[in-house]
C-alpha cells in the first residue's frame, strides 16, 4: 500500500521519467556514453528535489581498462564538482563529450595513458566552467526566481480559496446522482463505491469504468491522496467527465429553456443568463488555439438595464415554485433579448478581459524577446565552440566525426531564421487574439423572497451587528481582518467575486481563517447557501461558521464552529439548514476537545 521501495530499471529508464522523490541511485553498469550517465542523473538530481543529500554510487571495476578509465573520468569530474562549488558540472558533461564513445576510445587505442589524456583535455575545469556560463545564459537568474518567491507563496495561499474540490465536486456529484438514478456504498469523505438505484442507471458510466484495472474499479475518492489506490473522482478523470457530459447533454435544452430562482436579498425581479466565452489566440498557420475560457453571467431588468453579474452568483439562488403574475411579461420578452445581451457582452469583454490580455501580451513579449535573443546567442556560441572542436579531431585523423560536423553546420544555417520566427511569433501574438462567439446555455427567471422568514434571514441590520461582533472577537485573538462580504471586496482582496465566506482573518503566525457570518436577530435555525457549504467542505478546518445570536439585543454573543461541513447536521432547504441545537452542540464538543 505504501508503494515500492526500489526501482530496477535497463538503460531506458535514463530519459523520460521523473523520479525526484528518490535520492539514492546506483549505476551498476556504466554506459559507454558518458552523456548517458548525465542523462541517468538527471532522473534524481533534478529541479524540486528536496533531499539533501542525493547519493550516486558508480560502480566501477578499477582492475579493467574500461575501469580504469570511467574512474579516472568520475574522478576528473569530482574535483572540478569541488572546485566550481556547483553540481551543474554534471548538469553539461553531456555536451562536453558529445560524440565522445569510450568504446571507440579504447578500440583506437592501445595505451590507456593517452586516453585519460584526451579526456583530460576535453574536461577541464575552465571548459566546465564556461559550459554552465553558457546554459545559465538561457535561464533566468535564480536570483530573479528568489526574489519573486514571497509573492509566489502569498499568491498560493489565496490559490487555495479559489479550489473547487472537493466541494464543488461532491455537490455535483449529489444532484447528479438523483438526476442519473445512482448512489453510492462507502464514505464520500473517504473511499466510496457507485451503485445503481434503478436498472440500467450506470450504463452510461461503465465503458469508462471498465478501463480501470478490477481491484480499483469499484474504489473511488474526491480527495486527492498519495497512499492507497482508490480513483481521484475530479474534472478531467474520464468518469467525471463522462457524468458531466451526460447530465450538461440530457438537460441543455432544459437549461436553455430556463427556470425560476429566488434571490433573498433581491426587492425586484430580473432575467439572468449564463454565457461561456473564450478568448483564442490565431497561429501563422491560421489555426486557432483557446488561450482563455470563462463563464459570466448578465442580470436584464424589466426596463431594459443590462449588467453584468458574478457567474457564482448562481450559487446564492433558491429554487422557485412559480412565475407571479406580475413578472410572466418580464420572462416572456427574455427570449427577444439574447442578441442585446450578446452585444453587450461582447462590448464588455472586449474591454474588461480581451484589450487587457492583449496588454498583459505586449508587456512580457519584449521580455519573451529578449530571452530568446539571449537563448540563441548562447546556443549560437555553444555550436561554434562544438564545431571547432569537432573540426580539430577531424584533422587529427577521427574521420568518423564527419557526419557530426555536417549535422552542426546545417544547424548552423538555421539558426537565424529560427531565430527570427521565434521573434516574429512573441511580436504578433497579442495582435492574434480574438474573441470567440459566445455560447448562452443557461437562463432564469429570478423573483424576490416572498417568504417573511427567508426576508428575516438577510436584514441588513442583522447582518450589520453580526460582521461587527465577529469581527471583533477575531481582531481580540490577534488576527488581521479583511471584509470579503461583496464581490468587489472580496476582489481587492485577490479571491473570486464570491468566495463562500465572509471575512478572512490572517494571524501573524501564518494561521488563516475563512470565517462565514450568521445572525439572528435572535435565536434560531440559520441558513447556509450551496456556495458557502461546498467551500466548507473543501477547506474544512480552515473554514469557521460564527453564529451571531441575539443581534436585536444589547447583548449579541458569538458562537464559533470550526469544520462546520464535518461537525454539523445540516438538512436541505434550497441550501442548508442547521438548527440551533445542532449548532450548540457543536460548540460543546468544539470546547471539550480544546480545537
């Protein structure tokens, strides 16, 4: 279950394969290549590789000529490893000896003396030295790369509040599996296994499934895990891509015939249409290729106000029962509309994404410029100096290297154009980009609340007090707190428009907290959105739920559940629903186990 201790592998496994998480290599039979040696190293002493230190062992049989040679070789190469203080010396002994073949070595010669004399001249610590100077040139400076570190962790730290998984996933997964007839055996926090609740229901499913090996084919996870050997249920595994197909194919028309959603914090109705669009990017050859895809949504009033809406604003609309009267001409012009919505989005995207891809496009394409012009320079001069010596060994009487010789020159020949096709591609990109038509496949009518207690749930006095209780009582345990309740807060703070919590506190001992704020003005059943319960379930215990009661008094006080989507009952209501019992009992629990 814990995977394989060691690899055995033939000479095949020295290019092709990443195997960083291994530290310890042993060569049991030296190729003749030497470049294929580097090339064997490569597979463990690579980027990403956190062990320190990696060990090689060459196992050389000093008593033989062959073994005389290859240890004199390592040996050479240890040293001038010492003396650079750099082990990119084996990152380049490749090209040093390209064309080298210690077989023909010793073929051609009789006294070994004059081999470990070639090799002497041809690894030397300057040339080495020289070599990486040459490799370094087309790769941006580490120190760039340092630099840019700290901004690079802090942007993955606000990567994890956009994740989609497991939440998003498990939620599809349960109104998938009512629409297709299925269930499941086993634990969705943990491993599970598909099931049909009515004849047939899996048929769609199977063909994909029987690709998988037996022992795995009935073991199935929505979390990704390194141990154990159950499937990662995710977008892009042909399962879920198989469902996903099959659900968006059997209700598309439905989807485009539209439905009716309330919106609790809306006072009057309006039309909402979701679009995908994609911004493509034109090859010289003509072809095109997708460089964005995203999904908005457009808000159309009954007078003829259009706008455009976070695309997850879906998330915080309750299904409707009916169209009231005074809103069934509103949904019956929504039709007459779409090209209007289309031109208005087309005008809006053009602006707010296209024009500042272009930009971003033009910005970096003179860095992208120089950098080839720098990577070509060093490879322009890497070839001279391959030539030169090639050329040297030829008019020592190594006529063999003729071939080599003319495979350098035709590369030689290329190099400018190459070079200028490479140029002329960064130059005109940004002018390539287009967008593509849009796709409209999905539509609601949206109503207000007309239930008193779903109007209660969202009073802006309420939920006023509540932020500022808990905000409060945050800032008291010494975090730094950020306001991400609106979309353009929530924005200026670098997560999505609707994050699925409402503050995000950050602890000078790198703690964070994905805090969701419920008041009442004075006790009860709370309410959490689709969207904020599929958040809850993917970041789990950095997710808490403060439940601010008594927010009509002089008295409110807070109660903070960490792991709602782990330590709560939660029943279904056009989102969830979770009682105040279940919500003080979780706070017990939460106390005596000291969370």
């Amino acid at each position: 279950m814990g995977g394989a201790d060691i690899c055995l592998a033939t000479d095949a496994a020295g290019e092709g394969i990443n195997l960083q998480f291994c530290w310890v290599m042993v060569n049991y039979d030296i190729p003749w290549n030497p470049a294929r040696l580097e090339q064997r190293m490569g597979r463990i002493h690579r980027y990403k590789q956190t062990h320190d230190p990696v060990l090689i062992f060459n196992l050389v049989a000093d008593n033989t000529r062959e073994g005389r040679v290859l240890q004199t070789l390592l040996d050479k190469l240890d040293r001038i490893r010492q003396e650079l203080r750099s082990d990119k010396v084996f990152d380049v002994i490749g090209r040093q000896l390209a064309g080298w073949s210690l077989r023909d070595l010793l073929l051609e010669s009789l006294d070994d003396e004059a081999i470990v004399k070639k090799l002497e001249e041809r690894v030397s610590t300057e040339q080495v030295a020289a070599a990486i100077h040459s490799q370094d040139a087309i790769l941006p400076p580490s120190g760039d790369v340092m630099d840019q570190l700290p901004a690079a962790r802090e942007q993955l730290k606000r990567e994890a509040y956009h994740r989609l998984l497991p939440g998003y996933v498990r939620h599809f997964l349960g109104m998938a599996a009512v629409l297709l007839g299925i269930g499941w055996d086993g634990d969705l926090d943990r491993e599970f296994s598909f099931k049909a609740l009515k004849t047939g229901a899996l048929d769609p499913l199977l063909p994909t499934m029987e690709r998988y090996p037996v022992e795995v084919r009935n073991r199935w996870t929505l979390t990704k895990r390194l141990d154990g050997d159950a499937v990662y249920f995710h977008p892009g595994e042909p399962v879920f891509d198989v469902l996903r197909a099959w659900v968006a194919g059997q209700y598309a028309e439905e989807a485009m015939r539209g439905t009716v959603l309330v919106d609790p914090e809306a006072r009057e109705a309006y039309v909402c249409h979701w679009v995908l669009a994609q911004v493509s990017e034109g090859a010289m050859t003509g072809a095109f290729r997708v460089v964005e895809t995203r999904l908005f949504a457009v808000r159309q009033w009954a007078d003829g106000r259009v706008e455009e809406v976070p695309a997850e604003q879906l998330f915080l609309l309750q299904p409707g029962n009916r169209i009231p009267p005074q809103w069934l001409q509103l949904a019956a012009r929504a039709e007459a509309q779409l090209e209007h919505i289309r031109e208005f989005l087309t005008q809006s995207l053009t602006d707010r994404w296209l024009q500042p891809l272009r930009a971003q496009m033009y910005q970096q394409a003179s860095e992208d410029w120089q950098w080839v012009e720098e990577g070509y320079r060093a490879l322009e001069a890497d070839l001279a100096i391959q030539r030169s010596t090639v050329t040297q060994r030829i008019r020592a009487g190594e006529s063999a290297l003729q071939g080599r010789l003319t495979a350098i020159r035709r590369r030689q020949a290329v190099l400018d154009a190459e070079k200028a096709e490479a140029q002329a591609r960064i130059l005109q990109a940004p002018d390539r980009l287009r967008l593509e038509p849009m796709t409209f496949f999905a539509n609601a009518l949206v109503i207000p609340a007309v239930d008193p207690a779903i109007h209660a749930e969202f009073t802006r006095e309420v939920e006023e007090v509540a932020m500022a209780v808990a905000q409060s009582q945050l800032e008291q345990e010494g975090f730094v707190v950020y306001d991400v309740s609106t979309p353009a807060k929530a924005q200026s703070a670098g997560l999505s428009a609707w994050p699925g919590f409402d503050l995000w506190a950050r602890h000078p001992d790198g703690r964070d907290r994905a805090v969701e704020v419920k008041g009442r003005a004075t006790r009860g059943t709370i309410l959490v959105s689709d969207n904020e319960w599929a958040k809850a379930c993917t970041l789990r215990d950095r997710y808490w739920l403060y439940v601010v009661w008594d927010c009509g008094s002089a008295h409110p006080y807070c109660l903070p559940v960490r792991d709602p989507f782990g330590r709560l009952l939660a029943t279904t209501q056009g989102g969830v629903s979770i009682g105040p019992e279940a919500i003080m009992r979780a706070v017990k629990e939460q106390d005596e186990g000291k969370d």
